[in-house]
C-alpha cells in the first residue's frame, strides 16, 4: 500500500535530503566469502559474511512470537518450551521466542529457557524487540535492556522502515529515525549480541521513498546489523514487485548484511513471494509453521522448506530432517489445539491423496504420474479415496494393502462388487473419503476366511430426565449439572444403554468358544453410554480394547426439509492410545442411534481387525 494522497509535508519535505545525502553515505563493500559453500549456515551467518539465497537459506522461525498473534491462538510458557525443542530438533536455525519486554509471559519463557533448554537449542533463540524509543538513548531505554537481560544470544528489533509511517504514525523526524536504529543495534552489538533488523513496510516504504527505505537499511548495516529483513507487514505486496525490489536491496548491501523476507498472507501469496525473494538473493527466510500469524497468517514454512530443498535444491541446516516436517506440523497443531488443515501443501492429510479412478490407474503404473514429490521425503503417505467417482483401481489398491491372499480374477471381481456397493451406499448419503476403516471392513467381510471378532445381538438406549426444564432455562440447567453437592457431582439428566454381544470366550484368542454377554452402562448421552457398555462387553474378551478412546463424533442432516425423518450421517474417530494409531467410520440411518451404533460397531471391530483370531462366529438365524 501507499500513503494517502494528502501524504503529510513533513514526508514530502524530506524526500530531497534523503536522495542527495544517501550516495555520499554509502558503505564500500566488504569481501566476503562465497555464500555457495557448504559451511554450516550459522556458522557463516556469524563468522564468514552474508548469506546469498537460493543455494544457501537460513531458516527462521517466528512461531512463538508473530504465530501467536493468530486469532483464537494461546499457547503457555510451558508448550513454548517444548515447541522450542522440537524446533530445535528439526533443525531449524533461529527460534524466534517472544518480545521479554511485551508481556510477562515472554520474560518467563526466557528465563526458564536457561535452565530447562538444551545448549543447542538456547544457542538458536532469539528475541524479538524494537528500537529504542524517541529522545532516549538506547541504554537508557526500559525495552532494550529487557531484551539484554533475557540472555538470548540473538536480539531482532523492529524498525520503522516507510517514510511516511515515520513522520505520520509514530511522529519522529527522518534523522530521528535512523538515530534510533543506528543507536539501538550499536549499543545491542557492543555487548556481544548479533543484531538482526526487521524493516517494517519495507516493500510499501520502497514504493513511496525508496532513498529514505535504503537510508534505513544504511543506518543498521553501518551499526553492524548481520541481517536486514525486509518486511511486507500488511501482505499486499505483488511477487514482481517483490522480484524487483530485493533484487535491488541485494545488489546494494547483499555483501554487507545477509537479507532477509518476512511475508505476511493477506493476499495468499506469503509462501509465493517469499520463494521469489530467495530465487533474487535472500538469504534468509522468516516464517511460520502451518503458517500461522495475525490477520491471514504468515508464510507457511511447511510449504516453504520443502519447496527450497525438492524443487529448488537449496541447501538448509534442516534438510536431513525434512521427513519430520509432516510430524512438526501435526504436534504444532496438537499442542495449540488447533484441526490440522487437511488441504495443506506437502503435510496436510489430503496432500498426496488420490480420488479419481483414472488417476489412481496412472499410480500403478508410475507414481510420479499425478504427485510432484514423493510424500515419504516430507513424512507424508500416499492415499486412495474410495468414493462414487472411484475406479476399480482404487479398491484394488485397498486390497493390496491388506495383503489379501486371493488370485487376480477374484480380485477384479470382487473389486468390482465393492465398488458398486460403495457407489450405492453413497447414493444414500454415506462418504467414505475420510472413513478409510468402514471401506477396509467392507474389503474384508467380502474374504470367506475374514474372522467376525463380535456381534451385537441387539440392544436399548434410554435417556432419562430428573428436570425437565424450557428451552428458556437450559443455560441454567447446564450450570448444575456443573455444581456439587457435598462433593458428589450433581447429574439432572443421564442416559443408560444395554448391549447384548456375542464374543470370543477366551481373551487370548486360543479357543473358538463363544458366548452372550449381557452389559449396561451409563453415560452424559445415548451414544456414550453405548459406546461405555459396548466396550465393556467386550474388554473381557478383548484386553486391547482398554486403548481405544473415542475423539470426534460428527453427525450431519442429509435431507433437511424431512425435519425429524431426516436421513443422518454418524462419523466417529477412533484412537489407539497406546500405538497412536486414528481411524474413522461412518453410518447413515433415519435413527441417529442406530447410525452410531454401527459407526461404533465398525470401529471397535476395526481396532481388533489384526488380532482376532482364525475363526467365524456362526450365522445367528
């Protein structure tokens, strides 16, 4: 963006010093060693000059800091801790922690991090601050001396870099300005710290007053700044425009500072542009994981890393442990409590994942037909949906995964009865791209020798009510359910559910002797409590089930307008919390009981597919 028309004089009278005064400053260009050799990339950072993108990039990670700015994003000094060292892991090389002197959860982090981290992953923090405020001098000032004493062995400060954000927003005269970034990056280098400048608005300050924007980066380089990032604070600049502008910040201070890009997404085109950058010099690239960040986000280093190291070959400390990223992604997600985005480039669930039959045919063959890299190089894995849209060729996928032990002919014509059946079954309104266990069941009760673990010979669920209040005090009634009397918790409502099964007698799976079990079991709804009493049916027979834990339950209307006749669609996720392995099911009935009953059936029977043993319950008629 630019400044609006009525840009304020004092903006406008400045602009001929700064063009004139700017040559007569310039700093002679240092020599350096090639950015193109295979040195560790820290140790070049801070020994042997500026980095030079795209062969050698730093990676910089502001997760902790900018990631947390994200709407609906909290995370305690606790899981910073932990998400530092699997940062650390990884291998990235700067984890940019927090500002020490924002708020007093940053002043903890770093506090706790010179006793609770590891050396290597203390020697890669970095802590963020700003330039010393106006009329002060940068000793003096309350912010910097926070970030001397958090003990980080790099500081990044932010600075004003647009002509007109320095006169109009924070009101300070130009010369004022680089004042304070020279003063501030003087006084945090003579203390030993490396110094590394974030230039705010750096591509919208260029556009305005490109003299006054360099006059910036000047000021930093000539106080010792090893870095110089330029910003696209508000995220609206275009990728040409990016091209052209770094290429000429790189020509003019790429042998005295590594330059750096920090991309916020307002426009979707942060992991784009920052790519851009390193193709025109930059050596260094700030982002975050699963990009997260204020507004829109900020660049996407799941996106970014993989993309550097397959498609462009540049080289990262990080690039051994590219096959983790998928696994970073997910823990991140994990530990801030978000749903991973199943759409995500490189580790996202549905990023190597196949639904056209004509496709899938193209992978049997070669599996470069339809995926640009293969998945195992970020973590990934290659999937096969099974839909309406599916081709015999995505069952028979399915089937050679499970190892079926049947000859080709068989194998086509019973791919090609499945298929119907899944194609029928959706027609009702069941989907089964995202309940790959229901689809393998499906697979499997087709085999004449596939073991039945269990049945459901029939069962009731009632849901009774002590209180039965008006739409109007359901708030009310909600809070009691909460409240204790005498230390016991008050229940106002509760469900009860009974499961008759038929199952294996013996729990190690030696002898084919069945029998009836009869169980009740309460809950908080109908569907807890069978899910409570089919598990205890069941556990006595099959130990392993004391794993399973269920941890979503989704349920959607197919036909609204048949009201209360509605047709609905139960998917229910599962979890061995002992293998971590998840799986889903789905059901479709005009019961909602009886559609989660069998999506529990399924996953129960699901989670005992690899351990039962070689025998069939008998046909119960």
């Amino acid at each position: 963006t630019t400044a609006p028309d009525d840009t304020s004089s004092a903006a406008a009278a400045t602009a001929d010093w700064i063009k004139q005064d700017f040559e007569s400053q310039s700093s002679t260009a240092s020599s350096f060693p090639s950015a193109n050799q295979e040195d560790d990339q820290k140790s070049q950072l801070l020994t042997n000059g500026p980095i030079r993108g795209p062969t050698n990039i730093i990676v910089y990670d502001t997760t902790l800091r900018d990631g947390t700015q994200m709407e609906s994003i909290s995370v305690s000094c606790a899981d910073k801790l932990k998400i530092s060292q699997r940062l650390s892991a990884f291998n990235v090389d700067y984890i940019e922690a927090g500002w020490p002197g924002s708020n007093p959860k940053d002043e903890e982090f770093f506090h706790r991090a010179q006793t609770e981290l590891d050396a290597k992953t203390k020697s890669k923090l970095v802590a963020f601050g700003s330039t010393r405020r106006k009329r002060i001098q940068a000793k003096d000032d309350a912010q910097i001396q926070k970030l001397v004493e958090c003990g980080a062995p790099t500081v990044c400060i932010v600075a004003k870099a647009h002509l007109w954000q320095v006169t109009d927003i924070i009101r300070a005269e130009p010369s004022e300005n680089l004042d304070m970034i020279q003063d501030s990056v003087s006084y945090l280098t003579s203390l030993g710290i490396d110094v590394m400048v974030d230039l705010e608005h750096y591509f919208d300050g260029f556009k305005f007053n490109k003299e006054y924007t360099l006059k910036c980066c000047d000021a930093a380089v000539k106080a010792g700044a090893k870095v110089l990032v330029m910003c696209d604070t508000n995220g609206g600049s275009m990728p040409w425009e990016v091209d052209e502008i770094t290429k000429e910040t790189v020509e003019k201070f790429g042998n005295l500072a590594t330059i750096g890009i920090h991309c916020h997404n307002d426009c979707g085109l942060a992991v784009a542009n920052s790519l851009t950058a390193a193709k025109a010099g930059v050596g260094l690239i700030q982002g975050t994981i699963n990009g997260i960040g204020e507004r829109t986000g900020n660049a996407d280093l799941c996106s970014i890393v993989p993309s550097l190291a397959l498609h462009i070959s540049s080289k990262m400390t990080c690039n051994d442990n590219l096959d983790e990223i998928t696994s970073l992604s997910r823990y991140l997600d994990e530990t801030l409590n978000r749903t991973p985005d199943r759409g995500a480039p490189f580790v996202g669930n549905s990023a190597f994942a196949h639904k056209g039959g004509l496709h899938v045919a193209a992978l049997e063959r070669s599996p470069d037909s339809y995926q640009h890299v293969d998945p195992s190089k970020v973590g990934n894995k290659l999937r096969v949906l099974i839909s309406e849209l599916s081709g015999r060729q995505n069952i028979l996928g399915k089937m050679k995964k499970l190892d079926m032990d049947i000859d080709e002919k068989t194998s086509n014509e019973r791919s090609l009865v499945i298929l119907e059946r899944v194609k029928h079954l959706e027609s009702m309104g069941y989907t089964f791209e995202g309940a790959d266990a229901s689809v393998e069941l499906m697979i499997l009760h087709s085999t004449q020798h596939y073991c039945l673990p269990f049945r459901v010979l029939d069962y009731t669920a009632q849901v009774y009510d002590t209180d039965v209040d008006s739409a109007s005090r359901v708030m009310s009634k909600m809070e009691n359910d909460k409240t204790t009397n005498g230390g016991t918790v008050t229940k106002t409502n509760l469900a009860r559910a009974t499961v008759n099964v038929r199952v294996l007698d013996d729990p190690n799976h030696e002898e084919d002797e069945f029998l009836d079990r009869l169980e009740v079991a309460e809950g908080n709804g109908p569907v807890d409590a069978l899910a409570n009493a089919l598990k205890k049916a069941l556990v006595p027979s099959h130990p392993e089930l004391e794993n399973l834990q269920l941890i979503d339950y989704k349920v959607r209307i197919l036909d609204p307008a048949a009201a209360t006749a509605a047709a609905t669609r139960v998917m229910i996720e599962f979890k061995d919390i002992k293998t971590d392995r998840q799986w889903t099911t789905v059901s479709v009935d005009r019961n909602i009981i009886s559609a989660s009953l069998n999506a529990l059936v399924d996953g129960f029977e699901y989670a005992l597919k690899d351990v039962v043993a070689g025998c069939v319950i008998e046909d119960f008629e």
